[in-house]
C-alpha cells in the first residue's frame, strides 16, 4: 500500500528536498504541496492525503500548530506529523494539543522519517527521540508546569515587552501581569526578569 503525503513548508528548497527524499521509498508518494496553511487547508481537502508534514514556521501568517488543528478538524481528517527544526517544550505540548501524531526534527534520519510516517499513518506516535525526552523531563520534573498563559508571558518578556505591554497583549490588567510573573518566577526560581527569560529557554520551555 503506498502512503499519500502532503507537504506544507514555506520554503520551496526544503520542500523539493522533503519530496526527493520521500519519493525515494517505493511505499510513499507526494501527492501535494502548500507553503501556508490556506494552502494546505485546499491541497488537503483536493487530494485527501493520509499524512501532512507540518512544519511549524510558515512566514507572517498562520503558523503550522493552527494550521494543523484546521487539518485535523476536517472530516475526514489527515494524520498530521510534524517535521521542524524547534524543539521547545511550548512548541511540542502545543502541536501535539492541536493533534499532531508524531514530531520530527529535520535532522532525522532518513529511516526515521519514513517509519515516522509509517507509523502516524497507522495511528501510532512518532517522536524524535529528544522531543521524547523533553516530555519524560516534563513528566518527571517536581517543579510546578507552566500554563499555556504563563508560556505566553515567558515568550512576550523575551520579546522585550515592559508590563503595561504585557497587558495591552493579553488583554488583562497590570496587576495580573505581575501575578502571573510572581507565580513564573517561583516555578523558575529566579527573581528577575531576564532570569526568568534565561531559565526557560536553558530547559527549553520557550525557543530563541
């Protein structure tokens, strides 16, 4: 049985390298290709693929964790295995909470791509084995997780962003800014700001 894949990645150089490699495997066949997530919204519905590689940088618009939440709400939906260069905790939870199957790095391994593939077709996981563990980390860890909002406010503070631009982002006020940096840096243990930056990009909570 031969395995219907889309591509969606903003760069064509990539994408033509993807499909060379791809296409070299007598099981899979790249039937689609799309640099945006309309794009791959139309790609997908037009040729029904049995799995998309996402990648989660797509230029100035939608980025690939929205678009793969998109593909996945379509009936019937593609099994979405991303494939990307970031391994932050945050892009990890938040691709595989818009249901992606598997996430790959681009430098796997040939053969870990196509069984990566292989398996999200069969409905199984495919990780890369640093983004396994970042989540044993994860799992094992005695500190306190992050929110989904107090990742938000990490990614804005390494932004540069002062409180009063932290509220006008999240829409909140001053003061709850300021609890949400009280609680982020007891969980970090650090007290400033830039300890707080510094220690979620070491354990890889936010990327830079």
């Amino acid at each position: 049985m031969t395995l219907r894949l889309v591509l969606v990645d903003d760069h064509p150089v990539v994408r033509a390298g993807v499909r060379a490699l791809i296409e070299s495997s007598d099981d899979l066949q790249v039937v689609g290709e799309a640099a945006d997530a309309g794009a791959a919204m139309r790609v997908v519905e037009a040729e029904r693929p049995d799995v998309v590689l996402m990648d989660l940088s797509l230029g100035d618009g939608v980025g690939g964790i929205e678009a793969t939440a998109r593909l996945r709400a379509l009936d019937p939906a593609p099994a979405v295995l991303v494939l990307t260069t970031y391994d932050s905790e945050s892009d990890i939870l938040r691709a595989l909470d818009a249901g992606a199957a598997g996430y790959l790095l681009k430098d796997a391994p040939p053969e870990q791509l196509f069984a990566g593939i292989r398996a999200v077709a069969k409905g199984e996981p495919a990780l890369a084995p640093s983004v396994a563990g970042v989540l044993m980390r994860r799992a094992a860890s005695p500190q306190p997780r992050m929110t989904e909002r107090e990742v938000e406010v990490l990614e804005l503070l390494a932004d540069g962003l002062g409180n009063r631009e932290l509220a006008k982002a999240l829409f909140v006020s001053e003061a709850t800014v300021k609890s949400h940096l009280s609680h982020i840096y007891g969980k970090l243990g650090v007290d400033t700001r830039a300890g707080a930056v510094a220690a979620a990009i070491e354990q890889r909570i936010i990327r830079r």
